[in-house]
C-alpha cells in the first residue's frame, strides 16, 4: 500500500494490511479536540465518532485521550503552589482519565467495563472491544499521555496517528508565529533532536513529548500528525493524500 500526501511524496504505509484479523491503530486524541474555547468540542466529536465507527469495520482502534487546557489549568494551580512536578503530573493523569472515560461514554461504549489503566488491561479489552479509550496509564517522570500512545503502538506494533490543533509540525507554534514553517516529513532521529530542544514540564504543548518521541525512534514507529480536519484523517485511513506530517525512516 502507498500514501501520497499533499506535498506530492509517495510513502508506504502499514495502516491497511488487513489480514485476517483487524489491526490496531492506535490514536492520540489532543485535549484540546474534546476540549474548545472551555467547552466540549461537540461537533468535532460527533464527527469524530462518525468516522471512527465507519472505519472499525476494517481496524480496531486504541485511543488515548490527552489532557488539553483543563488538565495545563490544574497543572498550573499547583505550581503556583509550589508543589512538586510528580503531583503536577497526577493531576494531569487524572484529567486525561476523566476525558477518557467521557469519550468512552460519547461512544456509547459498555458502561461496566470504564476505561483500562495499564498496558494489561489495555490489552483485554481491545480483545472484546473494536475501539478503546484510556487517558495516561501508569505514573513515571518526565512524560505525558504522549508516551502511552507510543509505549501502545510498540506494544501492538500499530502505527500512530496523533491528532492536535494544527495542522502538523512545523519549525515553531503555528499559533503564536504566522512565519511557521510546515514540516511535511521529517526522520525518526530528528524528530527526537527536536523534541530534545525542549525542557520538559507536565502539561506541555508540543505535539508529541521527549519520551514518544525516543519510542517511536527506537522502535521504528510510523507516526501521523494531523489537524481536526475529520475529512483530512478519514484520507489518511483510506490511503488518499492528506495534509499532515510524517514520521519516519
């Protein structure tokens, strides 16, 4: 199978090597996707499940909610504080939970089941379930829901799609700097030298953090950053050009 984005590359991608069985693509969901000027994103999240549903005939899907601005305001009250980045990180865990499980609800998902909190039971359930959700799995330092996602797609040997506020990556914040410069694709090994410029802090704004982004480099991870353009992810599913940046080689 080929991909061809809106820059005009070929790249092979593993997302429809469909056998038997429905693979897993496990996907990132910014905060800030359910999460819209202080209110629940709904029509980008009625889309969403739209498409979602229409593509879990042929894929099962993992899908690892983030914390968004909620979690950065909760995070940001305790550093005024003055306490310590572990509890900053515990609540930002927490938040990324609780959209996890409200998604899992939007979806209509079996109520008794809630939401997997390891990587065990991340697995269990994707056994009985074509879509899952989970927020940040279990605490260590220095990360974000980012790395559960890569810590899952290794773990599945999926590929990786992380869907944000913009449109892919860019050279700077496409949100504060108009002069940002789009980077279609870029290698696993830069992509980390990028992410390593950056100190790390709980409730960071990048599009994947410093621990995802060695995974994915280790482990030879295909990653898809994409916007909330839902007609631009339902391309990339189908193997149709889309605009977006991707990771890999």
């Amino acid at each position: 199978m080929f991909i061809i984005s809106d820059y005009g590359r070929i790249y092979k991608i593993g997302l429809l090597n469909i056998a038997m069985k429905k693979d897993v693509i496990v996907i990132s969901l910014g905060g800030s996707m359910i999460f819209k000027n202080n209110e629940i994103n709904i029509k980008f999240l009625r889309n969403f499940k739209k498409l979602i549903l229409k593509h879990s005939k042929k894929h099962k899907f993992i899908i690892v909610c983030g914390g968004g601005s909620v979690a950065r305001m909760y995070i940001g009250g305790l550093k005024k504080q003055g306490m310590s980045e572990k509890l900053q990180s515990f609540a930002g865990i927490s938040v990324t939970r609780t959209n996890a499980r409200f998604m899992s609800y939007f979806f209509g998902n079996d109520q008794m089941e809630g939401i997997p909190s390891t990587i065990n039971g991340v697995k269990e359930m994707i056994k009985k379930q074509d879509i899952v959700f989970c927020g940040a799995l279990e605490y260590h330092p220095n990360q974000t829901s980012d790395t559960t996602s890569a810590q899952i797609a290794e773990e599945f040997e999926a590929d990786f799609i992380n869907i944000t506020n913009v449109s892919g990556l860019h050279d700077k914040n496409p949100l504060e700097h108009k002069d940002a410069k789009f980077i279609p694709q870029i290698t696993w090994g830069n992509f980390y030298k990028v992410a390593l410029k950056m100190k790390f802090s709980p409730g960071q704004h990048f599009v994947l953090d410093q621990k995802a982004a060695k995974i994915i480099m280790d482990n030879k991870i295909t990653t898809y950053i994409v916007g909330s353009n839902i007609n631009n992810l339902d391309n990339l599913l189908n193997s149709r050009r889309f605009t977006g940046t991707i990771i890999e080689g």
